[in-house]
C-alpha cells in the first residue's frame, strides 16, 4: 500500500468523521428516546385492581420540561430521559380512576423502572418495580412503613421531606443503608415524575378531570 | 510500515461503506425529518428513524460484506370514543442493502439485493378487559424461546429463532394476552411464508408460547412450534416440530439467558441449545456478553453430528441515539466435512 493511499483515506475520513460529528450535534432536536416501548399493562392492574382497561397519552418530554423540573426542585430528569413518552390512565369501564407513569433511575446493577401511580391531584398513590436487579426493591416495595411514608403526598411535600435536615427513615428501614440509598432515589424519582407528569401532561389530565367532574 | 495490506484494505472497506452512508443517510434523513414533524401532531404517535451499518469479516476466506438499512419505527395506539385504548399498530419498515453477503437469507435475491423489508408490522387488538385476551393481525415474530421477550431484530446479537426455526417472521393472526400472576401467552396461526407474503398458500406454522415471570428480571417460557414449510430455494416441503424451554434470571450486573429445544425436520432429530451470559454497568451503556451455541442433528439411521459455536460480543450506547456494537463468532467445533468458521462482525445505528 503506497503512502499516497494512506494519506487520502486519512485525509477523507477526517473530512468524513466531521461531517458525521457535526450531524451528530445537530441532531438531538429531532431525537426520541430509545426505549423499549414497553407497556407496563400488569402493573397498571396491580396498581389499580379495580381497573378494566386502560387509556394511553403519548408526549414529547423536552428540554424545557428538563428546566421547568430543575426550577422547582434541586435536581431534574436526565438527557437520556428526553423524547417522546407515555402516559397511562387506568379506567374502569369509562370512567378514569388513576395515572400510571414509569421512569427510570440509575440503580447499582442497572436501571430501575419505577411505575408509579398517582390520583388526578398528582399526589401518590402507590409505586411498583417494573424492573431492578436489587435486593432493596423487593424489601422497599413490601415496607408498609415506606409505602405510608409516600403515599397522598406531592411533588412538594415529598421533596420538603427528603430535603429535611433532620429526615428520619423509619425504623426497619434505619439501619440498612442499602435500603435508604434506594429509598431517596424513589422519593426522587417519585417527585420527578410528578412534576413531569404536571408539566407535560397538563392539558389532557384538566380534560380527563374535567369530563369526570 | 505501520499499517499492514490487510488491515488497511479493512480499514478502507469499513471507512467507504460506514462512515458514508451514515453521513449520506443522518443528512438526508434529518432533511427529510425537517418537513415531516407533521409526525408529531398525530395523537399517541411514537416513531423514529433507524439506521445501521453492519460489516462482516470472515476471518478464514478472508471475506468481507456488509448489510446496511434505513427504516421507520412506528408506534400507534388507537382509543376508543369511550377512552380506552382499543388497538395498537407497529409498523417497522426498512429499506435493506446487501454488499457482498455470500450467505444470504433466502428472502433476498442475490449477495448485493436492495429490498425492503416489513420486519414488524402488525396490529394488536384488545379483545377482553384486563389485557386478558388480545388479537395480533399481520407481520409478527414466531412466539418462540428468548427472542420472545428480547428483540433483536437487526443486532449482531441474536438468540436461536433464525438457525432453528428458519426464520423468525411470518404472516398471521395470534391471540395473546397477560395475566395477573405474571403469566403471558401467545398462539400464533401464520402462512410459513416468512418475510414475503408468497404465493404459496399451502405452508403453515402453528406455534405458541406460555411464560411466568418470577420477580422483577427473570422469566421462564415454554414454547411449541409446527410448521409444514418449503425448504430455502427448493420446492421440498417439510414438516418441523419444536418444543423448547427458555428463561432469564439476573444477579447483579450479570445476566444468565438459556434455551433449549428438542424436535424433528421430517426424520431427522435436532437439539439446540444457547446459553448466555452478560454483564453490564449501571447506566446500562456498556454491555458485554458471551453465547455458546450448539446444534446437533441426527440423520436417519446415523449418528448424531454436532456444531459447537461461541461468540463474545460487545455493545456500548453512549446516548439515547447511538448504538455501536462488535461481535466475534467461532465455531468450536463445526459438522463433520464443513469447515470451522470464525468472523468478526461490527455494527454502527442511530436511531433519532
């Protein structure tokens, strides 16, 4: 291979490599998140056993969503959680009984999909695992304690909560850090959801209370 | 000289083929996203754009290929009046290129075809409250083993739907649906045409899947296939019956994915199996696994014969739009009079 060839697929593929690269900073305005489209339908029955069938409500999560979270509260949704996601309202026969969202944290083993439910004050109602790969989820999902903890509290109440100074776990949670870890990080995800779910879906929650009014 | 002849001719391969069709393909795709953000306006629309470029490198004929695509992934779910979602519609189109592929699937009509492919597409109606009974009309996978739950349509990585069933796509109908306890089920009755509709209306397949999931990460399926189908590129038919058992359970970062089937082509016995292993980091970005795959056959009045493949592969996704993916496959050991093979392959999809 003479050094002539050498020199011109160097220098080609820089000239390549930019252009790609320049694209690639152009092109998160029309990007979506790659996720699995997976619909949580057991869990909205678990979360709501008295629902029969359920409503989906698509919406693009964007950067100004990301800004309006982080203006209410000390941290916000992560880039990779931008783009395009789906809201669920659990019904019974027609009439609208609860909101199912999921999201996603960055657990110790992997991401762990939190589905969330919430009544139509955005207040929380109760919370399962979609998907963790951790022995905290299974104690923290069962804790009665925890759940009581969360339960009928919003966005701003649950983050007066963890933002308290002096915070205290209950006791069969006080002594097992692992379990506390976890524990923040649902009470966060807990609150972000709320807050995207209030800014993102505003319009189609007020016209599903307000036909339900 | 510190390039070799050999690594700079792969070098130059992979550099011609990658690196421009994925400029050719993010600038006109993003151009033509441009004026189609009508998209976005229809209700409870989910879409994206899927390229990938993919090279294959044989490592002992010292072979090289590619098979590159640009498609769209759609997503729709339909809702009733009443509100409740009635229907949902998945549709991925893709425009496929083979360059250079010796060992083409039969679908495609030589080494360098262009065609385009439905791989997906499909309409999932609800039948019943609860999620209990739903109808599947179209384009969907065979409801069998792994590739169930784990789709890896157009990855390096893939489970043993396509070396032991033929194929994983057929034309049909399925009745599916989920259970409280964590069961699911589908029972799919599809034409046995596999990726093209075909004009041969007297291939079937009847095949079906239960499964349990157990926690919130594993799962165990149990699955059953028959198909009366036509060979690749003869006009002989067969008659293939599968019964296989697969699962999934994960302990920390590791992940353990297993499959086994036993079954028949006419007279001839067969028994696969695949076991994987992988491990990934928190964020869930990097990902590196290992595969062992056998296949064992029995002709009538034989012995049994046996291949033995391994593969090591790695995937990192450093965004929600990139994926970049490598995978070096080795056959252990390979049938009787058949050479043992060994091929690298790498794959670059963006997906926006």
């Amino acid at each position: 291979m003479k050094r002539t060839s050498i020199m011109t697929i160097l220098s080609k593929s820089s000239v390549f490599l930019c252009l790609v690269f320049l694209n690639m900073w152009t092109a998160p305005a029309y990007s979506i998140a790659y996720c699995a489209l997976r619909d949580p339908v057991v869990n909205i029955y678990k979360l709501f056993p008295e629902a029969t069938s359920y409503r989906s409500i698509v919406h693009k999560i964007t950067s100004g969503t990301q800004q309006q979270v982080k203006n209410k509260v000390s941290f916000s949704i992560h880039n990779n959680e931008l783009g395009q996601h789906t809201l669920y309202i659990a019904m019974n026969k027609k009439t609208p009984i609860g909101i199912v969202h999921s999201r996603s944290e960055v657990g110790l083993w992997g991401l762990i999909e939190i589905v969330w439910a919430l009544d139509f004050n955005l207040n929380i109602v109760d919370f399962t695992f979609q998907r963790c790969r951790e022995r905290a989820c299974k104690e923290l999902e069962l804790s009665l304690v925890f759940r009581e903890l969360i339960k009928g509290k919003s966005a701003q109440e649950l983050s007066a909560l963890i933002e308290q100074e002096n915070f205290s776990f209950p006791p069969d949670m006080a002594d097992n850090e692992e379990i506390k870890v976890l524990a923040k990080l649902i009470i966060r995800s807990a609150i972000k959801t709320a807050l995207v779910t209030e800014i993102s879906w505003h319009d189609q929650l007020q016209s599903i209370k307000g036909a339900g009014d | 000289m510190l390039l070799s002849y050999r690594s700079l001719k792969l070098f130059k391969y992979f550099y011609s083929h990658f690196f421009a069709l994925l400029l050719i393909l993010n600038t006109t795709s993003l151009l033509a996203f441009e004026s189609a953000s009508w998209l976005e306006d229809i209700d409870n629309l989910r879409f994206a754009i899927d390229m990938s470029a993919r090279g294959q490198y044989n490592i002992n004929s010292n072979h090289l290929s590619n098979i590159d695509s640009l498609g769209l992934d759609l997503h729709k779910v339909f809702t009733l009046s009443d509100g409740r979602d009635i229907a949902t519609l998945v549709f991925q189109g893709y425009l496929t290129k083979l360059v250079n592929v010796e060992k083409y699937p039969s679908f495609y009509k030589d080494k360098d075809d262009l065609k385009f492919i439905c791989r997906i597409c499909n309409i999932n109606f609800s039948l019943l409250d609860r999620g209990a009974l739903n109808i599947r009309i179209g384009h969907f996978e065979t409801p069998f083993g792994l590739e169930y739950n784990l789709d890896t349509n157009g990855t390096l990585r893939q489970y043993s739907n396509g070396r032991d069933l033929g194929g994983k796509l057929d034309w049909g109908m399925a009745f599916n649906g989920k259970a409280s306890w964590g069961g699911g089920y589908e029972l799919a009755f599809s034409r046995g045409s596999g990726v093209d509709w075909s004009d041969n209306y007297s291939t079937y397949i009847i095949s079906g899947r239960v499964e349990k999931t157990f926690g919130y990460s594993s799962f165990l399926g149990f699955s059953t296939f028959y198909g009366y189908l036509t060979m690749p590129n003869t006009k002989n038919y067969i008659d293939r019956t599968r019964i296989g058992l697969d699962g999934n359970t994960q302990v920390g970062p590791l992940a353990v994915l297993g499959e086994f089937s036993i079954g028949k082509d006419d007279d001839t016995e067969l028994i696969n199996s695949l076991f994987e292993m992988n491990i990934q980091n928190n964020t869930e970005k990097l990902l590196g696994y290992f595969q062992f795959k056998t296949t064992s056959h029995q002709f009538i009045n034989e012995s049994w014969d046996t291949m033995l493949q391994s593969s090591l592969g790695v995937r990192y996704t450093p965004d929600r739009n990139w994926v970049l993916s490598g995978q070096w496959t080795y056959d252990i050991k390979a049938y009787e009079l058949v050479k043992r093979a060994s091929s690298l392959g790498i794959q670059v999809r963006y997906r926006f």
